[in-house]
C-alpha cells in the first residue's frame, strides 16, 4: 500500500513540474526585457506611428550595374516597364535609353541633393514627355490675403498625408491632364480638411463638362473655381484618359472659394498650403522626369508647365539641409517617391511659389 502511494505522489509531482515547464517555455518564447509594450504614458499621440519618409536620410545609389548599356540590358528594361515597340524604332529608343542612363549617372555621381533612376519615361522622345505635363497659367485676379494672422498661426511644417487629407497617387497617363488632376487632388483635400471624408473625385468629369481643356493641357485654379461647385466623384465618372461627352453627375464638393498666390514667394506658398493641400504649378525640365527620392534642386527657368498637389512642407527635409515641399504627382506610384517628390522651398524653385492655390470653406 505504501509504495502504491509513493508511486501515486511521484507521478503527481512530475505532473505539475511538466506543466511548470511547459509554462516558462511559452512565456520565455513570447515576451523579454527587450519586448515590453510601452504604456499609453509612453505613446506621444501627436507623432505618427511610423516616421515620415521626408524626414528619413537619403539613400544614396551605389550600384553601378544600373549604368551599363548595353542591348541585353535594353531589352530586360523593356521586358520589366512591359513597353511595345516597332521593330523600325527599336533603334532610336535604345539612343534614348542610352543616353538617359548616362543622365541619371551623372545625377547619382554629382553632389546633389536628390538621386535619379531609369524608369519607364527613359526611352520617351519629347513629345510624349510633353504630353505628361498640360498646365496652363490663366491670368486672374485673384490675390492671397498675408496678414499677419495667416504668417502667425503656420506651423514650422506640415504633411496632409499624416492627418487623412490625401487620397491614393493616380496616373493622368499620355494625357496632358495634369492641370484637372491637381485640381481634383486639392477638392479631394478640401472636402476632407473640412470633416466630410475622404473621397476620389473626377478629373475626368473636369475635362468633359468644365469647358476648360482635356489633354491639350488647362487651367488647375480655374478647375478649382469650376469644381468647387459642380465636380463629381471618381466612381461616377471613371477616367479614361480623352474628353468625352458631359452628362449630369452629383455633385461631391461645395467649396465658397478659394486661397491664391501669385507673389513668388515661398512664405506665401507655404502659407496656403498650410489651410489644405494646394494645386501647385512650376516648369519640369528634362531631369526631373527621372527623379528617384531626396530634394529636387536644379537650375531651372520659372515657368508654368506641370500642374501637382503640394501636401506640405518641411524643413532639412531627408537630412540634406534642404527646405522643401511635400508633393504628390500624377504619373503613377511606381515613379518617383512612391508617386511623390521633395523638391526645395526657399527660392521659388522652377517658379514653384508663382501659380498656387486651393479651395476654401468646403
């Protein structure tokens, strides 16, 4: 009877000495020292979760195999941007090719504050590059009010994208449309800043019914004084990328007016962008169309030829001692910054600060 007992407590023992250990091992393989979860005292609640990409350093290219030119590279660059050409110009567009890889080189290899890359615009001829670009810059009356109240209030920097005021990057393809992308964009930023959420609106529906232009380039401020009462959502009027016939849709924006500048200078621009993303216009030179990540900074005549949306500004922004603005584009979220682009805030850069502007009291 006693070893009964005694073989009895020896298995109860093992029992509960296998559980212990069972439970230790799953403990030690969840959770350490280094593994806490911080406390809500530990959360700063005014900081986004993740740390913006315009204030991450830039990240230099290394790797000269993206430099060679040879007709196998050519072809696997076709073979990867998916692009369809005739055999009689094969020819021509590996000329370009070349020498656009010789640029982005040149870029990458100088001290600049923003890196270059081959991408699907490498082989293009001038006339298609134009036709990514379609803003025109419309006389107006319009004036931004600086009083003090408006230079006061503005804070040392800004990014719509992290209070839910930006949509996704779309793509205005071969069409000159850039000027009722940006506009849209910035209707699409007024409708949010004002609390009725996010939604896609139509530049298509500005390029059917606004009378403004289509592919031949347009207007972005008059788009906005257009759009503030009458544009449609993208849903409703899908792009496909030539004018089409107009027809009633319901309106999604309805916006009292609007905030311009005009002046040239960059404390004005910033101070309009401040209120909500901004419809922003400046002269694309040749280098841009391979820009790849930092602060675009080039010699470049002011001018009005490319119509985007400024979401913000900042300043050292990506560690390069550059002021800049926060931009999103409309050639697609495979160019550029994920779609986006840095480029310098301070001199009015390409004529950035000298035709901008947005909708306000939506």
């Amino acid at each position: 009877m006693n070893k009964l007992l005694l073989l009895l407590a020896f298995a109860l023992f093992a029992a509960v000495a296998s559980q212990n250990l069972t439970e230790t091992d799953v403990y030690s393989s969840t959770a350490s020292s280094d593994d806490v979860t911080p406390s809500s005292s530990d959360v700063d609640p005014t900081e986004p979760a993740d740390e913006p990409w315009w204030k991450k350093p830039l990240q230099r290219v290394k790797d000269d195999e993206d430099y060679i030119t040879t007709k196998s590279k050519f072809l696997s660059w076709i073979k990867k941007y998916a692009r369809k050409f005739h055999a009689s110009e094969l020819e021509t567009r590996f000329q370009l090719w070349k020498k656009a890889v010789k640029k982005v080189f040149d870029i990458n290899h100088g001290n600049n504050t923003w890196t270059a890359e081959v991408n699907e615009f490498s082989s293009h001829t001038k006339e298609e590059l134009k036709n990514l670009l379609g803003a025109i810059e419309m006389d107006t009356n319009d004036t931004l009010s600086t009083d003090g109240n408006a230079k006061r209030f503005r804070p040392s920097w800004i990014d719509w994208t992290q209070k839910n005021a930006v949509t996704s990057v779309k793509n205005q393809g071969g069409c000159g449309s850039c000027w009722a992308f940006s506009a849209a964009a910035a209707l699409e930023g007024g409708r949010a800043v004002a609390g009725r959420g996010r939604m896609d609106l139509s530049p298509q529906h500005m390029m059917n019914c606004g009378g403004l232009g289509a592919c031949n380039g347009g207007d972005p401020l008059g788009a906005i004084r257009w759009g503030n009462t009458h544009l449609g959502s993208w849903s409703d009027v899908p792009y496909v990328g030539q004018a089409q016939g107009c027809r009633n849709v319901n309106r999604q924006v309805n916006c009292q007016g609007s905030v311009v500048s005009r002046s040239g200078r960059d404390d004005d621009a910033a101070n309009v962008i401040a209120g909500g993303p901004t419809s922003i216009c400046f002269n694309v030179i040749d280098s841009f169309f391979s820009y790849r990540d930092g602060v675009f900074s080039q010699n470049c005549p002011r001018g009005c030829n490319h119509a985007v949306l400024a979401v913000g500004y900042a300043e050292n922004c990506q560690n390069t001692g550059k002021n800049c603005y926060i931009i999103k584009n409309s050639w697609g979220a495979g160019w550029g910054k994920g779609g986006y682009f840095l480029i310098q805030r301070g001199n009015n850069m390409c004529g950035i600060a000298d035709y901008l502007g947005r909708p306000d009291r939506c």
